[in-house]
C-alpha cells in the first residue's frame, strides 16, 4: 500500500449536536479491585549470560559467531512498513491489535500469530490502536483523523470518523466511551456504538495527551503550550484550569492519576514532574529532573 505524508487538516464533518443531553447515565463511578498476581519473569539478580542470551568476549554465543538467539513464543510480520502502535486485548491477552506505516492495523492471536481481522479503509499510517475496557471493541485511528471502531465477536465495522489530525486515542476504562485528541486542541467523546457526540473545547493549542480520572467523571487534558485542564465530561465544562507556567512551560508528554482519584502527576519536556490536586488544581509538588 502507497506510504504517504500526513494530509492537512480536513474534518470530515461540520455537524453540531446537543451534547449536554448526551450519556446522561453512561458512566458509573468504576472502582477495579483486580491486582496482578502473576510473576513469569527471570528476576534481574537470577539471570545468568546463557538466559539471555548474552556471552563474554571469545565465547560460543557472542556476536560473529553465532545467531543472535531468538526466544519470541510467536513473531508478526504482516506489517509492510514500521509499526507504530501496538495494544493487548485486557485480561486475558489472548488478542493483540498493531498499527503501522502501511496504512493498515491488525488484529491478531497472541499464541499463534494468525491474523483474526484486518482494519482495512484508513487513508494514512496508523498510529492510535486501542481495545476497550472488556476487549469487546478496538479502535483504530490514523493521521488524517479516520477513527474506526470494530466488534472483535463478528469482525465488523460498527463505526467510523474523521476529526482531522489525531494525536491520541483512549477508550474510558469502564464503559464503551471512546476519546480522541486533536491537533487543533479538540478532544472528542463518543458513546460506541450510537455515535452520540461531545466536544472538550480547546484553546488553540494541541492537545497532547489525556486522561480519564478512575472516577470515570472528569478528565484532565495536557496540552503543548504546557497547559493542563480538568473537565466534566459530561457537561463539557473545565473543572480547573492550570495555564502555562504555573506548572510546566512546555508541551505535557503524559500523567496519571491515584486511584482515590485527588492526585494527578504530569510529565513534560520542561523537565519537570509535577503533582496536583484535582479538587482544586493546585500545584502541590513540582519536581525538577
């Protein structure tokens, strides 16, 4: 498939909808009690040369010598380009979803390799591969903004969008509510499959990651001029709004929230690492790196 560069911005739809009368009840307050209680690692102090696969200088296994040794359980190699994206089916990981430079995003079996479904329709390298919170969906996004969402029990595609540039893709973490942000600074919310529609409005400024809080209620954006909001997704509303400056001065690359839901942390390319409050969206502790 042709490899191309990003397109510019071209939304592929003007409508305007009502959006405080949509997901009036969509999302409860979700609490996840699960705890990982695997452990099928080599531990750091354990592993000797031979387990991974690493020999001194003049030995049978170093380099020149011998194959670089291979332990994978499966390889995918469908791909016809660099794959940009990758994410595993939740709990039990039987399923993985990539996404790549050939324009094309697949789902497949984690054991075996075999392809369960093939993305096909995107106009652009894939770079958004999402499951939803009970592997029931994925979503696939591209650069030109073309969000498809497929139903992994029939393969078949259920929904589809285009917003313009997408920088991210996030499903909510425990209903079918799918989130998007965009160049423009515009984050979308969708209710899957209906399609209903909010919009988190921007300030000009690329929206370059997101979060939805484990209340399932709010949601903090952080943008590229190092700026961070709060909003209630389901009036649209900003809760707190922390400008550039006050708490980084460059774009925010990532956060993460505590799970009682009143301390977020934010990282950024300033170099910094800051904690605060979602209550009020007040610094409470910048850290230098």
């Amino acid at each position: 498939m042709q490899l191309k560069d990003t397109p510019p911005t071209s939304p592929c739809s003007n409508e305007t909808m009502d959006y405080n009368e949509l997901f009036e009840d969509e999302v409860e307050e979700v609490i996840d009690g699960e705890a990982a209680s695997s452990n099928n690692y080599i531990e750091a102090n354990d592993a000797s040369d031979e387990d991974i696969g690493i020999g001194l200088e003049g030995s049978e296994n170093s380099e020149g010598n011998n194959p670089v040794r291979d332990d994978s359980a499966s390889v995918f190699s469908h791909h016809k380009g660099s794959v940009f994206c990758c994410h595993l089916q939740p709990k039990a990981g039987r399923l993985a979803v990539t996404g790549a430079e050939d324009d094309m995003a697949y789902v497949w079996e984690t054991h075996s390799g075999e392809v369960v479904l093939q993305c096909k329709g995107h106009k652009d390298s894939v770079t958004c591969v999402r499951f939803n919170y009970d592997g029931s969906y994925v979503a696939t996004g591209d650069m030109s903004g073309v969000i498809q969402v497929w139903k992994i029990a029939n393969k078949l595609q259920v929904w589809e969008t285009c917003i313009g540039d997408l920088t991210w893709l996030r499903w909510h973490h425990g209903a079918n509510v799918l989130l998007a942000g965009t160049e423009s600074g515009e984050v979308y919310v969708w209710r899957i499959p209906g399609g209903e529609c909010k919009v988190l409005p921007g300030h000009g400024d690329k929206a370059d990651c997101g979060l939805m809080l484990p209340d399932g209620k709010r949601m903090a954006i952080g943008y590229a001029d190092g700026s961070l909001k709060i909003f209630d997704t389901k009036t649209a509303t900003v809760l707190h709004h922390v400008p550039q400056g006050q708490a980084h001065t460059g774009t925010i690359t990532d956060m993460d929230c505590h799970p009682d839901n009143n301390l977020l942390i934010s990282s950024s390319v300033d170099g910094h690492a800051v904690v605060l409050k979602t209550q009020t969206g007040k610094v409470s502790r910048p850290v230098l790196f």
